[in-house]
C-alpha cells in the first residue's frame, strides 16, 4: 500500500505562484510514473502533468510555460510549481503515483488551491 500526502495549497491571487508537495510512503525512485490531477467544482477530473517511464513529461495545454513537475527521489517526494496562476487554476490538486507499469494507481487525498483577488 502506498500513501500519498499532498501540501502547499492555499490562497494565491491571479499572477502569484505556489509549489505542491506531494508526500508518498515509498520510494519513488523507480516507481513508473507520477502526476499531478485538478478537480474544480462541476467539473471532471483532468490531468494536469505527468512524467512516465523514461521521463517522459507532459502537460495540459492551459498549464504548459507555467507549471513544472519534479521529483526529489532522496526525500520521496513529487512536486508541481504553479506560476502565473490564473482564476481558472482554482481546483482540488491531486497527486498520483504508479509503481509499476501494470500496478495500481495511489491517489493522494487533494490539496484545494484557490486562485482569486
């Protein structure tokens, strides 16, 4: 079983940043892929960047120049660099990791992020 805990969340007016940390109880140095999804209110889940096997990375098209994905594997630890936050990023972040290329997904239980003035 593998626990994720996600922090750094908070209030940001538009133009501000902040950095998510995302927690796991594993290490994540070999683990297959990792990401980062946002829930807003009335809306689905959506991928906002993800980095696979290979290290292969990718990001939503609203989110790309702006945030950045990263890993320190010596602290277990996965993160998401938000700049230039816009109103639309206001949503639930979650963190997810897979370990291994057929295995489960764990899912962290979401840090709310609020873009507002």
């Amino acid at each position: 079983q593998v626990h994720l805990v996600e922090s750094g969340g908070g209030l940001v007016q538009p133009g501000g940043s902040l950095r998510l940390s995302c927690a796991a109880s594993v290490s994540i140095f070999s683990i297959y892929a990792m990401a980062w999804s946002r829930q807003a209110p009335g809306k689905q889940r959506e991928l906002v960047a993800s980095e696979s096997s290979g290290g292969t990375i990718n990001y939503l098209d609203s989110v790309k120049g702006r945030f950045t994905i990263s890993r320190d594997n010596a602290k277990n630890m996965v993160y998401l660099q938000m700049n230039s936050l816009k109103p639309e990023d206001t949503a639930v972040y979650y963190c997810k990791v897979r370990i291994s290329r057929f295995g489960a997904d764990y899912w962290g239980q979401g840090t709310q992020v609020t873009v507002s003035s």
